[in-house]
C-alpha cells in the first residue's frame, strides 16, 4: 500500500507572521509528527509563493495583505517544519494559488492507495488541494489530519472538515 502525505503552506507567514494565528501556531507540533511518524511513502509540501507584486494580483485585491513573498523570511518554513521535511526527504512544490495543479499531476502519477493531507489553511488551501486529489486519484484513500490543520478562524476550519468529509475524505 503506497502512502503519500501532503503538507500544505506551513509557512511562517501562515504561522506567526502576517497571516499567522495561534491555532497555526499550535498545529506545528502535530505536523512535525505527522512528517516524521507517519510511515509515509513519499511527502510533498506546498509553499505558497507570491511574487512583490501580489497586491495588484487577483487574490491581492481580495486579500491586500502581503504574505508567502519569495525570498523573504515568512515564505520560509520554520527550522522544526524545515528539519522534518528535509529527514522525510519531501518534495516542495511552490504554488501560486490556492490549489496546485503541479501537485495534484505528481501524486497522480504516483497512484497512491493512501493521500493524507495537514496544514494550513484548513478553509483554503488544504480543501482546496484536497478536493483536486480527490478529482485526480478518486480511487485513492484520502484523509485529513484534523488536529494537523488550521483554518483562518477555528469556525471556518469546523467548516472545511465538514465539506470535506461530505466529498468522501476521511477526518482523522
């Protein structure tokens, strides 16, 4: 049985920085497990990646708050997240939107039984990217690591677990 792990944005700025809560903050710890624990086969992680012009793009305009700016400190993964990733051997995929079209062709070729999925935002890009592997590798059994996601609010996180189990993918 082929087990994949997809750890979304466990960046800095979705953690402490300028989109960061303490719900993000207080994931880490499990993400961190998830990486290192979880027998996985292959580990794929997702950064964000926004280019200085950001505010005059599409999601800028609907959220003019600069975050994930190649290069700078809170693009970054923070060491614990870093460390984990780097012993898992993991793949990092920068992606400019919510859902990564690149990620979801990778894990595909790969043909998963298993795809488990943590990190940030519940509500935005983990669901995202989420339902693009659940359209990719329908076969496959998806799951969610609830205490290893964030949402923007702990409402809106309740919310995006709700949707996504309705779509067949396992909270855990």
């Amino acid at each position: 049985m082929k087990k994949i792990l997809v750890a979304v944005d466990m960046q800095k700025d979705f953690i402490d920085g300028s989109l960061g809560t303490p719900e993000a903050q207080q994931i880490t710890e499990e993400v961190v497990r998830a990486i290192r624990e979880g027998g996985y086969d292959k580990v794929y992680a997702t950064m964000d990646t926004h280019g200085p012009d950001y505010l005059k793009t599409e999601e800028g305009r609907n959220l003019p708050v600069e975050h994930c700016i190649r290069g700078t400190d809170g693009w970054q993964f923070p060491a614990e997240i870093r460390e984990a990733l780097t012993e898992a051997g993991a793949e990092v995929i920068e992606k400019p939107a919510f859902g990564s079209l690149v990620l979801t062709e990778k894990v595909r070729e790969e043909a998963p039984d298993e795809i488990v999925l943590c990190g940030l935002c519940t509500d935005i890009c983990v669901i995202s990217n989420a339902l693009l592997l659940k359209a990719a590798c329908h076969e496959a059994q998806m799951k969610v690591i609830a205490a290893a996601c964030a949402g923007v609010t702990p409402e809106a996180h309740e919310a995006a677990l709700k949707v996504m189990q309705s779509c067949q993918i396992e909270i855990i």
